[in-house]
C-alpha cells in the first residue's frame, strides 16, 4: 500500500496536495491488484500506524509522513526545499519537527556542579535508553568534558603518573568506552545509535600500561610547534637527512641509519627535530646516549640526567651534613 503510494503520486497529479494520511480521503485502495485510483464515492479517514520512539528512522519517517505531500520515492520523503538529507531524523531536524536538546545539554551542565563524572555517564545512558534526546551527537558534542570528568584523575592515579597528560581525542575515546560498558550493562551499544562515535580499544592497552603512558605523556600541540620551528631552520643538508629518516619512520621498513659530523655540525638539532616530529604524530621515540654531557642536549634523556643529578646532590649533602655532626 505504501509503495503503491508513490505510484499514484506519479500518475495522479490530485493527490499530490495530500498527505499519506489525507490520501484515502480521495482514493481508494485495491488490495488484491495494489494500486490506488481516485474515489467515485464516499468518504474515508486514514490512519497511520504507532512506531515507538526506539524504532529509529522508521519513527522519524512517520513523522515526516505526517507533513510531506505527493511523495514518488523514499528520497522524497526526506527532501527539504530541494536538497536531500542524509536521514529522515535530519529532514525532521530542518523542518522543526523536533524539540531542542537545550534542556539536557543545560541538565547535564547543571549536574557537573555536584555529581562525579561516572554519574554524569550514568545519566547520559540512561537519556541514550529512554530515546529522549534528539540529536545525541549534539548533546554529546556539548557534554563530552563534563562526562570524561575523573577518567585523567583516576589514571594518573593507576599509573602513578602525577602529570600525567591525555590528547582531547583520546580523552574522548576513553569516555567512550565507559559509556559503552554502562550500556552494555543494558543490553546495548554505542552503535545502535548511529550518529554518535565508536570507540576503538586498541589504545585501551597503551593507556593502561606504565611504561607506555610515560612515553606519551607529553603535549602534541607543543611537540607539532616546536617541529615546525626546528624545521625551518635546518639547512638543506640536514633537510635530506630529515626527509630520508623520515620516509623510513612513515614507512616502517626498519632501517638503520648512522648520522655521522664534526661537533657542532648540527648532530643533536637534527635529532630534536626528529624527536619533534615523531612526537607530534602521537607516536614514542626513546632518546638514548652513551654520557651525560650527550643526554642533557637531548628530550627526556636531560630530564632523567637531572633528575639522577638532584639525587646525587641530595646524596653529597647528607653526606656533608652527618661529617659536620661527627
């Protein structure tokens, strides 16, 4: 019957002013040839059927069954002012059949001042299960800081990583895949809801290994700056050098490469730079060198070498310390 609506829209130029629920007031159905054709007589209300809230984009069809007139195709059902939307709840979106998700972006908002960001997700979900918000992705895009509240927290303290520091994007992840273990505490899943994001755990691990999160635990903003600054002023041998070192990293076909010169000839610029680059691509580079006065010239390794060089100052004035008492 539906179907065959499309085809009377296409023959019938009368029934194009009409909804598909005004449609039986001009015509009538046949159900053993399906097909419509105008009504001779008589008068008929139709009807359409009841689709809860979770059906998805049968419900927001319905909906739009209820406004859009002389449909031929499901592709027209969701045309507004000539353009296609890539959904039926997206063509509801424009039309302003929808209510706006303010109010939950406000609760949610509201109840950051006093609730923990595990209870902020609990609410979330259950917003997600009761199919109440709209637009989740929007909701989600406005709430998302308030939600990953205490998940840094909670692994700078698992990792015993005081500052410990996490990218927004896998920040984001990480929230993710909490609200996928609260859903799955229901029966369901992040990807019953279409427009919002998956997590991926593959990054699961690393963040919850020690080892690995120190060697992430800088910030890529900084690292992407301090790369292209360092970049500019390499010269045109050092570039080659960069670009070659580079290519096999991008690569990864395992090379081996021995940087060779005089001092002073740019040696350790060359690989701050490429310590720089890698870093800013979320990726851990380990800087290692075979002294002290080599490792205080390169990240990390000048921060491991001052921080042995505290404690040997330390050691030397406790010394001094307990000879001055005797």
């Amino acid at each position: 019957m539906f179907q065959a609506w499309f085809i009377a829209n296409q023959t019938y130029s009368e029934g194009r002013n009409l909804t598909y629920a005004e449609f039986p007031s001009k015509f009538t159905y046949h159900q053993k040839e399906k097909y419509w054709e105008p009504r001779k007589n008589g008068y008929s209300i139709g009807r359409l059927s009841y689709i809860p809230v979770g059906s998805g984009e049968l419900y927001y069809m319905r909906i739009l069954l209820t406004v859009q007139k002389g449909c031929k195709s499901y592709e027209c059902i969701r045309t507004v002012d000539g353009n296609v939307c890539k959904s039926f709840e997206e063509a509801c979106y424009i039309l302003g059949l929808l209510r706006d998700d303010k109010e939950f972006i406000d609760g949610i908002s509201e109840a950051s001042r006093t609730e923990s960001g595990h209870m902020l997700r609990c609410l979330f979900v259950r917003l997600l299960n009761m199919n109440t918000m709209t637009k989740p992705d929007v909701v989600w895009n406005a709430t998302w800081k308030f939600l990953s509240d205490g998940i840094l927290y909670n692994r700078r303290r698992t990792l015993n990583i005081p500052d410990l520091q996490i990218p927004e994007d896998e920040l984001k992840n990480l929230c993710l895949i909490e609200i996928e273990k609260l859903l799955m505490c229901n029966g369901k899943s992040l990807k019953s809801f279409k427009c919002l994001p998956y997590p991926t755990f593959d990054s699961l691990f690393a963040e919850e290994n020690k080892l690995i999160s120190d060697e992430l635990n800088y910030d890529r903003d900084q690292m992407r700056q301090l790369h292209e600054e360092l970049l500019q002023k390499l010269t045109d041998e050092q570039h080659h050098v960069y670009s070659t070192i580079m290519k096999s990293v991008t690569a990864q076909d395992g090379q081996f490469y021995f940087l060779y010169g005089y001092g002073g000839t740019g040696k350790t610029f060359l690989w701050n730079t490429l310590s720089a680059a890698i870093r800013s691509q979320g990726n851990i580079v380990i800087n290692v060198a075979s002294s002290g006065i080599a490792s205080l010239l390169l990240p990390v390794a000048k921060q491991l070498i001052l921080h042995f060089a505290f404690l040997w100052l330390s050691m030397i004035s406790q010394i001094a310390a307990s000879n001055n008492r005797t």
